[in-house]
DNA sequence: TAACATGTTACGGT
DNA sequence: AACCGTAACATGTT
C-alpha cells in the first residue's frame, strides 16, 4: 500500500469529501482529535508518502501508513479500531488503521518541499541532481529511498528503477556517468507512473521484474538477492548479468544477517 | 505457522 | 552535535 503512487490514489479516491465538515471524530491516536470537529476539509495533499488533510487556519492531519496502515472510505474494517476515524457532513465518512497520524501547525508550503515528491507537479529533476552531485559516496540503492531527495519512492520502486535502467544497487552515486545520472532520476518518476497506472488497474504485481523474484526476465539468470543492503537495511534483487556496477568498488561482503 | 514486509521514529550510546 | 545501530510499532500474507 504506501509507497508514493498509492498515496495519490488514495488523494484521488477521497477526493469527493474536499470542502465537507467533519460531524464526529474518533479513534486511539494520541492527538487532540476533537480538534477537528467542525472543521472543513479545506484539501487534500499528498508528498511523497504523506497524505495531508489540510483544514486551513494553519491545522492539517498528517497520515502515515507506515507499512500496514490502511483506510476505508465510508465504511469500516471488521474488528479493528481506527486510529482516526472522520465522519464528514452528508453522511461520508473515512477511516484509518495501524497509521501514524500528526498534526501539522504550520502551512504546508512552509513544511514540504515539493520538487522533492516524485509523482508532483512541482518535481524537479535539477534538485534532485543538485542533491546527489553532493553525495557522492552513497550507493544508489540508499539514495533512491531518500526522502529527502525521492520522496515517495519506496523499495519496490528502487528494485525495479535500477533494473529498468541496468544499473547495480551498490554503484556509488559517484561514479555514475553523467547519462546513467539522468536516467536514474527520470526513471524514479516515470516508473513511479507506471506504478500508479498499473496499481490502478489491480496489475502492478505482474509488472514487477525482479522485487520479490528469482530469475531475471530477460534471459532468466537466477537473480542476487540480499536482505539487508545499504544504509537503509532494505532487501535488494537484481541480476550480476544485466545490471552493471560502475567504479572501481569492491563488491562488499555479504551482509550479516540484521539481528531482529 | 512462524517469519516476514511496499516504513519510519525514538532512543541510547559513541 | 552528529551519527550510528537497535528496538518498537502493526497486520496481512506466505
């Protein structure tokens, strides 16, 4: 569910309740919730994997599914309790579970940075260079799930973005050639909509060319696999034979196995 | 069925 | 102060 295309199909199905009050407010989460009766819901944002229910005069909810949270849209999910729970004049109602949920009390144009969320207007692939040029030493598997610089891009993205493009998880940023600098960054927002598309149509999983495979597609060399790569500790899946390694780095041991 | 996963944050130690 | 590693959280799926 919540890499940053699914957050946009979530703005987009919730998009109808813009503009109604909210009647009743429930749920476990630890902020002042009543806070929000009687509200408007001014507008609905997403950055990245962030969805903004943005309710003017400096107070928006800021939502996030972390790795299991959920939502239902005018209905509820059996057994479980909400931890934010929003029933909207005309008889609408959303819900959300197992999320992270804070409010936010300063605008948003002050809080994001916009050209940073891959699946927005305001993307701008310049930043994200400017961005990179100053890390050098950071594989590109870490640097896609920076948010900072990729904000909506999540591990499945960054599997599939660099196969799409040919290119080892552990290149340093660095020793990319210029090119392969821009196809990393354009790919992290075209395969972002590619995402978005397929995930639309319930397709998104027979699309994936190696997140969770074993063999690669193109010719089916069995495909490496390390559960904790890079900074970030994420499963990596590429293919030795397809996806080059740039620099002259050593391929590092393999990862001891993360303790849990 | 136990282990894991599309993710992040809090916290303690250095 | 900045950085690092680990625990914690939560739930559907395999």
């Amino acid at each position: 569910m919540p890499e940053g295309p699914s957050l946009v199909i979530l703005r987009e199905n919730i998009a109808s309740l813009t503009g109604l009050k909210v009647r009743e407010v429930s749920g476990n989460s630890k902020q002042d919730l009543q806070r929000l009766r009687g509200r408007t819901l001014r507008a609905i944002r997403t950055w990245g994997k962030h969805l903004l229910l943005d309710f003017g005069d400096d107070l928006a909810v800021r939502i996030h599914l972390l790795l299991f949270g959920s939502y239902r849209i005018d209905e509820e999910k059996e057994g479980k309790v909400p931890r934010l729970a929003l029933s909207f004049t005309k008889k609408r109602r959303l819900n959300f579970y197992a999320c992270s949920v804070r409010f936010i009390e300063t605008p948003l144009d002050d809080v994001y940075d916009w050209s940073a969320d891959v699946m927005s207007d305001h993307w701008d692939p310049k930043a994200a260079r400017g961005k990179l040029k100053s890390m050098p030493d950071a594989i590109v598997a870490d640097v896609l799930l920076d948010q900072d610089i990729f904000a909506g891009v999540g591990n499945i993205i960054k599997n599939e973005v660099l196969h799409r493009i040919r290119l080892h998880p552990e290149t340093p940023v660095g020793a990319l050639p210029s090119r392969k600098l821009t196809e990393l960054i354009t790919q992290a927002r075209q395969y972002s909509f590619d995402f978005y598309e397929w995930k639309k149509q319930f397709v998104l999983r027979k699309h994936w060319q190696v997140h969770a495979k074993k063999t690669c597609p193109r010719d089916g060399t069995p495909l490496s696999y390390r559960q904790y790569l890079g900074k970030a500790q994420r499963r990596a899946f590429w293919c030795d034979a397809c996806q080059r390694r740039y620099g002259n780095v050593p391929a590092t041991p393999a990862t001891p196995l993360r303790r849990r």
